[in-house]
C-alpha cells in the first residue's frame, strides 16, 4: 500500500512537472534575492536537499543551511524561531501542536522505506515475539521509535517485554554497539541500518517491519515551515519546494545519481551509499488523514498530552505541492 502510494504521488507529480526542473524553471527569480534559513540533517533520504543550492540562486533564494543531528534538534530550533524551514520526523507536526506551538505548517513527505529490525549476526528474530528478552538499541522519542513502538502495540508485544536499551547520540554509537556486541538488535535509520549488513555483522530481519503500522505508515520524514515564512517568504518555499521536487525526482529516477547524492550528503563510501539507495523511495508519501492517526495514536500511547489530530488540517497547506502538480 505505501509503495503504491508514493509511486502514484510521484506519477503526479511527473505529470505536472514534465522533466525534472520544468517547473521551478517557469518561476521568475526574486529580486532582490530572499534568504532562507533551512534545518536539515544528514540522512540519506535527504539528499537532494544539498544538490538544489546552485538552481535556487538562480531563482534569487539564497539558502542558509543548518545542520542537526536529530529531527527534534530541527523542531525545537524551528519553534524557537531560528529557522525558517526544516526537515523534521513524522510525528513533529502534532509533537509542536501538542505542546501549544501554532506557528508550524506541515508542507509534504520526503519518502519512504521498509524499517527493518537490524540484528546482530547470530541471534534469532523470526516473529516479533523473538524481541522479548532480546537487548534492543533505540533513540527515545526519535521518529524510528515512534514507529518501532506503535508496531510492537498493534502486534501485541509488550515494550517492556524487552530489553531497551537508550543509545545517545548519532547513528554511529548504534553501530559500534552491535558490532561489539553490546545489543541483539537496532531500531535505526539509515545509511545506520545498511551499514550493518553491508560490513557483514548484521542482518535485515525482513520478518520484522515496523514501517507498516497503521498509526504511523512508512515515511521517513518531512518538509515544514513556520507559518511566518510560508506567508511573508511564501514565494521564496514555493520556489525551494519547487526545487527540491524536481531533484526528489530526478534522484527516485535513477539509483546511481541517488547514490551519489547520499555520498556527497553523508560521505559514506559508495558501496554503503548504493545499498542504502536501493531501501529507499522518495516521494511525498504523508497525507493528513495519516498525521491526523499518528496524533491520535501517539497521545493513546501517553507520547504527546493532548489528541491534536482535529487541528492538523489547519496546519498543514498543500498548496505549495500542488502548485507544483499545476504548473
């Protein structure tokens, strides 16, 4: 069902856009020149977020990037003011409404992938009850998490039935942990859930798929914006929207160019970067009947204080991709 989701948003968008470039290109450049300030993290799915700098000047957006380690780093700096656009995890949308920020709108997905349980070599994961016992890696409150959480409650695994252990912070730690053997298995992302496999001290427990739970589906993430900037800069976010499309696209055409770009993003060596680019789909998969389950689901968890799902849609504009779809 995901796949066929962000096949059919990316079929659109194709449609819409013509070749990848067409549409940003039909946009006269600001002048004078806006600047953006955007969050971003080093994330494979990410990559066409550092391929789009060059195109944007020539459209009079000059873009002021800023990177964190973590989705909820992006949040926080963009609630506080100090950016302007940020990639930010599934859940961050109702997280900000839920703790009475209003000045955040939800703009479109990034992609999607299969989330696999990463096990170290050697130890069984065959069905979600082989976890209980098992001392499982995960970061807290992070978007994996959400997802890795609302599957173990939709199987009926209790999360105390296993062994969690909190990893701080990046990826890096996650890895270092099961290759020395710390843990049985990883809740993680990428390029932090190939690299494992790829180094041959791991494994995809393909049996195990946390990105298909109802409460929260398969994405990876998403592009926001305060609300400030998507009316007062609105003409500056639709052109880096526009942008960021056109290269989404054109990196989802091709493996090889995708590669590339989760190199260049995170510098991992290309074997890594190519086996990371087959996991991943880009694509804008969120909808927001789906952000409207994930806060409902999250606050039945005791994650936010509040069921804010009757407030997403108030929160969320569309327009920016459809006037992509449009042109």
């Amino acid at each position: 069902m995901q796949r066929r989701t962000i096949l059919g948003g990316l079929a659109a968008l194709t449609i819409g856009v013509g070749l990848p470039g067409a549409s940003i290109a039909q946009m006269a450049p600001l002048n004078p020149p806006v600047t953006l300030t955007v969050g971003y993290q080093k994330v494979a799915h990410l990559a066409p977020i550092v391929l789009i700098e060059d195109e944007l000047k020539k459209q009079g957006v000059e873009l002021k990037m800023v990177e964190f380690a973590r989705y909820a780093d992006a949040r926080t700096a963009l609630l506080a003011g100090s950016l302007e656009v940020a990639t930010v995890g599934p859940a961050d949308l109702a997280i900000s409404l839920a703790n009475g920020s209003k000045d955040v709108v939800g703009i479109m997905g990034i992609g999607s992938s299969p989330k696999y349980v990463i096990g170290r070599n050697g130890v069984k994961l065959d069905t979600w009850e082989d976890l209980k016992g098992k001392k499982i890696a995960i970061a807290p409150g992070s978007a994996v998490w959400f997802q890795f959480a609302a599957t173990l409650t939709e199987k009926g695994v209790p999360y105390n039935s296993l062994n969690a252990v909190n990893i701080q912070g990046g990826g890096a730690n996650f890895n270092a942990a099961l290759e020395k053997g710390e843990v049985d298995a990883l809740v993680t992302w990428e390029p932090f859930e190939s690299i494992p496999v790829v180094k041959g001290y791991g494994f995809f427990a393909k049996n195990l798929d946390y990105s298909q739970s109802k409460a929260v589906g398969a994405e990876l993430g998403m592009l926001v914006a305060t609300k400030t900037a998507a009316t007062q800069k609105r003409a500056a976010v639709e052109r880096f929207v526009a942008a960021y499309v056109a290269k989404m696209l054109e990196l989802q055409s091709s493996k090889a160019k995708f590669a590339e770009g989760i190199q260049k993003l995170t510098g991992l060596d290309p074997q890594i970067s190519a086996a990371v680019a087959q996991q991943i789909n880009l694509g804008p998969v969120i909808t927001v009947d789906q952000i409207k389950r994930q806060a409902k689901a999250f606050n039945e968890l005791g994650v936010i204080p509040k069921d804010v799902s009757g407030e997403i849609e108030n929160n969320w504009d569309g327009s920016f991709l459809a006037k992509i779809k449009t042109n």
